[in-house]
C-alpha cells in the first residue's frame, strides 16, 4: 500500500479495488488475531515469511510467463515509489526481504513478552 502502481485515479473502480483488497489483508490477520484469538509465535514467524518467499517464487514464475509484475520482482514500479532508494533491480529485492523480515519480528515482539509472562 505504501508503492501502489496505479495507472488510475480516485474515483475509478481499480483505485478502489486495490486499496479495499490490500487493506483486508491487514484486517484479515488482525481479525485472525484479536477476534478469533491465534497467537503469534517465533514459529509461526518463520512459516509466514516461507509462504512469503513461496508465493513470490510463484509470482515470479507467472511474471516470467505472463510478462507481469506481481510483487515488483519484474522491475520496479513504472511510478515513482520508495522502492527506488532500495537499489537497483535485483538488489532492491533482497533489500525488501530484510525489511520483511525486520518488520516480521517486530510485529512479533509484543507476543515475545506475553510468551516471557507465562
């Protein structure tokens, strides 16, 4: 949500389209989380972040046979993005995965402590 590539603007269909479906995966794992109660482990961590690296596989693959560009693994954004300080291609795609897996662990941190308490 932070590097869109929108060709589009508000009030157009695909504008809408990307955000509400980008948006409902935050909310699917809050709801996952908060409503249905899962709890977050070092395990879980580490499972997340190799269906991460799966799926990119697979998009990667599909780009290749589609001439895409699903999670930016083709090239960068067309559109300016904070994607452009992170390197040229392919470096700026493991940049990305550092930070996935920094961000990861510090979403993980809260249930660290709650995991300490018990």
């Amino acid at each position: 949500m932070v590097t869109p590539e929108l060709f589009v603007g508000f009030p157009h269909f695909r504008f809408f389209q990307f955000f509400t479906t980008h948006m409902l995966i935050i909310w699917v794992g809050l709801f996952f989380v908060f409503v249905k109660g899962y709890v977050v482990t070092t395990r879980g961590l580490w499972q997340s972040f190799a269906f991460l690296n799966a799926a990119a596989v697979i998009a990667f693959l599909t780009n290749i046979a589609t001439g895409g560009n699903y999670m930016f693994l083709a090239h960068k954004p067309e559109n300016p993005s904070l994607i452009d300080f992170l390197g040229p291609y392919p470096l700026y795609i493991l940049v990305l995965e550092c930070i996935a897996l920094v961000l990861f662990f510090v979403l993980y941190l809260p249930w660290r402590k709650r995991g300490e308490r018990k």
